[in-house]
C-alpha cells in the first residue's frame, strides 16, 4: 500500500530521487531535511535560536530565518527537484521545519504558472503570466503561510494561537490549525468577506469579529496574547509564515527553469507575499541557482489603502498610518503594515515600483481576466493586472519584458461583490436565441 | 525565456523525460502525443471517427474513447511519467487531444490525495483518505472535464456550445471556453448554488436560469442545440468531457504507486466521475500497469435523489426518473442520468455498491471533516464520507481496508449554506476568554 505521506504526486513511490530525512547526500554525508540555522532580527543585529517559540526581537522588529547555505550548496542541485512532489514542500531543504512527521499538509503549492496571451495583447504585454494562487487550499495565497507556520509551531509545541485578519489568513490559519489539532483564536473586521467567517467556524476556531480594521483587530489581539499566554501568528510577529510565502517565488524561479521574469507584481497590504519572494530571490542566488539580475519587484496598493506607495513617491524607508482606509480589495486594505521597511527595501534593490489601483480600474480589469482567459481572478489579483497595464502604457514595462502578475486568490470567495441579473425561464420555454 | 506552454511545474525545462509530439520514442518510432483510435458507442457495436465533431450514438447512447493501447504499451511506461508537469496533461498519450497547441489550461489535475487520519480514526478506517478537487480551477472536480472537453472542441472547430448544469460544470465550461475564446450558451436550475451563475456570467457566457431541475435545463437546451446547430456539451452527449474525469483515477493509481486502493467512493449525479474512474482503471489494467484486483467502486447519493442506489438495490439494469427530487448537495441532483448504465455496470463490475445519504448525515459530516482534517469539503464530499462512515459501521468496508474518498469541489463554493453567530467586538474590547 501506500506510503504514509501526504502525497500530491506518487513521484517518491515509482523511484524517485525524494530525499528523506536522514538519508545519504551526494557528498556521503546525512543530509538533512531542513538545513536551518538560526532567526536573524531584520533591523538590529541580534540572533535567536529556532528550538524555540519566538515572535518578534526586543527591538520590536520582524524575525527572519537564516539558513546553511554552504551545506545545502554541497548537497542539492535543481535537478535533484525533478520528480519530487508538486507541493511547497519539495522546497524542504529551505524550509524551517526541521522533522517531517511535523509538517501539517493540505497538499498545498506549486500553483500553476500560466501564459495570459489575450490578456497581454490586449496590455501589450507580449509575455504576461500570472502565477494562479487561486487553486490552493483555502482558496487563496494564505495557505503557504499558514502549512509552514502551522507545522513549524507544531514543531515546537505550540498548542494555542491567536492572530488577526481580513479574512483569508485567519481561515487558512484556522484550517491548519484543525489539521494540527492546535487551538487558534482570530479576530477579523465585521466587513471581511463573509465565506472567511464561515471557514474559521467550521474548523473549530474560536473567532470574533471588530467593528473597525485589521489594525484594531490587532491590538485585541495583543491584549490576549499577553493576557492569556498565547502564541501570536500576526503578521511577522511570528518567523515563518513568511517562509511559507517564500514558496511563491521559489517556484516562480523553478517554473521560469531557473530564469526569473523581468517583473512580478504583487498586490500588497501587510506585504509578507512580496517579502517572501525577495527572500526566495536573495537566497537563490546565494546558492548560485539564478543570476545577478534579479526581477523588478513592484508592490501594487489600492488607491483607497496606499501607504506603501505613498512611502515610496516620498522615498521614505517607513510608511505612515493611512486613515480611513477603503478598498473592495480587502485583502490589502491594512492601513500600517509592520514589515513596510521590508517591502520598500525590496522594491528599492530590485529597481521596482509601488502603484496604487482604483477600485473602478481592479473591477474592471477582474471582468477582463475573467473573458479574455477563463481564469475568476480575486480583487487583488485584479489590482494587479490593471498595475500592469499601466506600468506599460506609462513605458516602466517596457517592450519584450516578461510579466508574472501575482493572482493571490480565487474570485470565487468574493464573489458576493458582484451582483448579476439572468433570465429565467420555465420549463417548456425555449431559448430567445442572441447572435453571438 | 520560459517556453510556450503553461507550466505547473518547471520540469520539462530543466532536463527531464517530458516527451513532446513527434519526438522520437524508445521504439526508435515516432512518439504521438496521443493514441486516440475512434469512438465506439458503450451500447452497440457502432464506431465513429474522431475527426468530426460527434454527439451520440445513432442508437442514442454515449460514445465513448478507444486508444492504440499496444501501441502505447511500446512507447510508455510508467517512470516515463516522473518529472512531468503535474498536471491531468502528464497523461497526454491517453487522452484525446492529438495536437499540444490545442490544449486549454488554466493548470488543472494532480490534486492532492491527503491522508485522513483522524477522520479515518473517528469511523474506525485506518487507511482513509480524500482525493481533493476543492484545489482545482473553478474549485470542483468540473474543470477536468471542461478542460479536456474544451480542448477537443477546439480541436473540431467547436466555436459555440451548449449545456445544461447544476452549476459547476457550467461554471467550468464557460471559463474555459472564455480561454478558448468560444460561446457558452448554459442553462442552469435556479436552485444551483448562486456563485457559479457569476462564473459564467463574469466569463461572458449567455446564461438562463430555469425554473426546475437539471432535467428541464436539459430539455431546454436539447431544443436550442437543434434549432442553432450548436454542440451539444451535455453530459455523455459528446465523447471527451469522461476522458478529463478518467484522470482521477489515473491520477489516483499513480498516487498509490501504480497499486490501487480497496475501494474508491464516488458522489454520483450523472455519474461522469466514477465512470470515467472505472474506464481509467480499465485502461490501466489493460496496459499492465496495475494488477487484476479493482477497487470497489462505490456511488454515493442523497436520499433525495437516489435513482441509481433505488436500480442497484432492485438489480436493474437502467435507473428510472425520480420524481420531486430534493438534496443540498446540489450537485448530486440529476433524477435520471443518461450513463446510469454505465454506472451501474461498474459498480457490478468491480464488486462495488450505491448508497445514500440523509441531507442531516452529510451536513455534519461536512462539520466534522472541517474540524477533524482542516478541509472545508463540499456537501457532495462529504456524503461521500459518510457512505464511508456507514460502510465501515455494517462491515461492508473490512478492518485494514484502504479506502479513498473523492471530494469532488470546495465547500467555499456552497458557503451559503452555512451560517454562524460570531460575536462582534468594539475596538477598544478585549477577548471574552473561552477555556479550550
């Protein structure tokens, strides 16, 4: 029968090259199943050990996990990823979790890459893709961040977790966290998407909603945290969602055949997804995998929420509060991210851009997507298309360039916005016949 | 740069066995892309060419695929298919688009086959798991056949189709004939769940609603398909749409290492899914890639619409019209199929069975996978979960059984039929700490 993992291809079952933990390498040494070092502050210069729970540094700032890049350089190659399973997990060397019976897997990752060939004529982009975040469990992007976050706080016994949301993180997290068979409290604005509630609620999370943003739900979180000793999975106050996310641009760069695309843009609100594959990038070309040029990363905001934008029209290294925040496109309606340092910083080393997008403009562009190439792209996803077409039409994309745009979820859990009016029929009536 | 095709994983482009049309094979012979013979009615002894577009067979019943399996037997062997894309397309040879560019993908099949343990645990079934078409495009097991079946029509010349649905398929099939850039004319019950009308609507296809069951959108369109010449995409009334279901079973023997589980159960409607499974493992056998042993095929359906269990139960050959048919699990309301026959054969045929499910049974299944597993699964999944339940409870699922149950759709999809009391805070609130 078969074997015990979770299995998205039976590639390890028909002789394979997949690596188990503990197994003999290429240089006759063990190899190990992660090679993780240790947790580095992304501001300060202090360091954490991985043995244990860790949020943030003293200095208040994110951490980030470090890696035995020289060992992993002895040991694996590209080519040793040929056959392994079509999950984020075939990316273990550089991932956190260090024994693989940890890893809580809805057999998420490697997402299609797909060419958008009418929707890039129709942008003139001749090379448009979009990495399709929609087909991924939980229906969004939020799954990478919570099957590595969630097994890694397994990994170090973390029974109870608590975060806030707009919706999709606190979903996958709640998932997880029900695979895990680990507790988790989240806390989410009244006017998050409705179908989030319900996925939080089925798994057995303990979930409230605020009248107010993820910015308030943030700080009921923090109050519980310190109030009932919980583990805190906010946005990069843990280490290792981000890891999770990273996955996006480790498989980007594998599906591009270890070329990168000239640009990929990201929609971006608490910006861990355009963080992560920074980090994906910088650490690939560490390991000498893809060259020096790496793609110009772009960090795509709603006009009604654009901090990061703004930061970077008046070239500061933080954002600022950005009040009254709106969006149809909730998922990036975070009005002060904690990890804007980093997305600027991102955008600033790959000669990247920030851009904000209009809800009429994401609307629109989302109804394009959807009969130009059949794929029911989430708002966010749109904002992107629709900042790609702009970046070309104002020349910043130029003519040739290759164009991945970031589709961070499935339309289908916002379908509520659009409203649509059909013709209804009886039984014995006939179609009235419309010439296409 | 990348090449043309759409990718899901990189792996033809860093040096694997991906084999394209026209490459040389092992024979020395030239590889075809696929092995497609002609058309043979599953009633009588009528064949069809592929070449032309096809409906039924003269006599009425469904055509179905016949493929130069000696000639594949030379060519192929299961490594072969180690480092392909992983999706339904790795299984090129076997499926009936001859030509690569003909392909419409938006990067479907290969979904994850998760092992369930605690579920398995709670109904005393230590080898369950759950193949997972909630993580597919367009959310539902629907997109294969769409995907296959829009591929082939492009191939014919296909420029407008029609088809009566519950709502996925046609979801499915507009998106697809959007990337296609072909005409969808569906008609849909206006019970089916209200976000798959936005899917063909957003992806531009002509929408009806009827006031009835899939039966009447069936008569409906039927009138339409002559009175336009259109194509015909009804369920088994054009040959293809089975051949992108048969990749589940595909995908599920490789998944298993080329063995095969105990018994594989199936939520039946049309009944397109286990038949196309059963002619998989057909296929498989006949190519001696697995062993002479089966599965069990199970078809599950809701007390409120039982058609095929009622003629399974009685030892009929045919189901008969169930009158004032009724379940939330939507999908699995089809009174009367045109395959019932087929169905029932490959339950006979593989010492399989058909039961049915209470609507109570299946909604707190649904509730229990979710907190057990982490998987939001749709009301047809989880029927099919508790068929297993059942199954294993009067002894017809043996001790140490290994047993799959196929979640055909994500429960985001039929989140209106959830509803949940979350209590709402104001900012400047704290949690109400509930005691795990």
């Amino acid at each position: 029968m078969a074997n015990k993992k979770n299995m998205k291809t039976g590639a390890e079952l028909v002789g394979n090259e997949y690596i188990l933990n503990g197994q003999p390498g290429k240089g006759g040494k063990e190899m190990s199943f992660s090679y993780i070092s240790h947790l580095y502050c992304s501001a300060c210069e202090r360091k954490y050990s991985t043995k244990e729970k860790q949020q943030l540094c003293e200095c208040g700032s994110p951490l980030l996990v470090a890696y035995e890049f020289d060992e992993i350089k002895g040991q694996l190659k590209p080519g040793d990823l040929v056959g392994r399973e079509a999950s984020l997990w075939r990316y273990h060397e550089l991932l956190p979790v260090e024994e693989e019976k940890n890893i809580v897997s809805l057999g998420e990752g490697m997402t299609p890459l797909l060419r958008m060939p009418r929707a890039g004529q129709d942008m003139g982009i001749e090379n448009l893709y979009m990495k399709d975040e929609g087909t991924i469990p939980t229906g969004t992007f939020k799954a990478r961040g919570a099957a590595v976050g969630i097994s890694k706080a397994k990994e170090l016994g973390v029974r109870h977790l608590a975060m806030p949301t707009n919706g999709n993180a606190g979903a996958a997290w709640s998932l997880y966290a029900a695979r895990a068979n680990m507790k988790a409290t989240i806390v989410m604005p009244v006017d998050a998407p409705v179908v989030t509630r319900k996925e939080c609620v089925i798994a057995g999370a303990e979930l409230y909603l605020v009248d107010g943003l993820i910015s308030d739900a943030g700080k009921i979180v923090s109050k519980a945290v310190k109030e009932f000793n919980l583990y805190d999975a906010s946005t990069l106050k843990e280490p290792y969602r981000i890891e999770g996310k990273k996955t996006m641009g480790l498989e980007i760069a594998e599906q591009f055949g270890w070329k990168v695309p000239d640009v990929i843009l990201y929609p971006t609100g608490g910006g861990v997804g355009l963080i992560g594959i920074y980090k994906a990038l910088i650490e690939l070309h560490t390991l000498g995998w893809i060259g020096d040029e790496l793609p110009r990363l772009v960090a795509v905001q709603a006009e009604g929420c654009a901090p990061i934008v703004k930061a970077w029209n008046q070239k500061k290294p933080y954002s600022e509060f950005w009040e009254s925040s709106s969006t149809v496109a909730f998922g990036i309606n975070v009005p002060k991210a904690l990890g804007d340092f980093l997305v600027l910083d991102a955008i600033n080393k790959t000669d990247g851009c920030a851009i904000a997008i209009s809800d009429e403009e994401l609307v629109a562009e989302q109804q394009k997507v959807a009969t130009q190439e059949g794929a029911f792209i989430c708002p966010e996803g749109a904002a992107v298309f629709a900042a790609a077409r702009q970046l070309r039409e104002n020349g910043w994309i130029k003519d040739g360039e290759s164009v991945v745009a970031l589709n961070t979820g499935s339309g289908v859990k916002y379908s509520d916005l659009l409203s649509c009016a059909v013709p209804i029929l009886q039984p014995d009536e006939g179609l009235p016949f419309r010439q296409g």
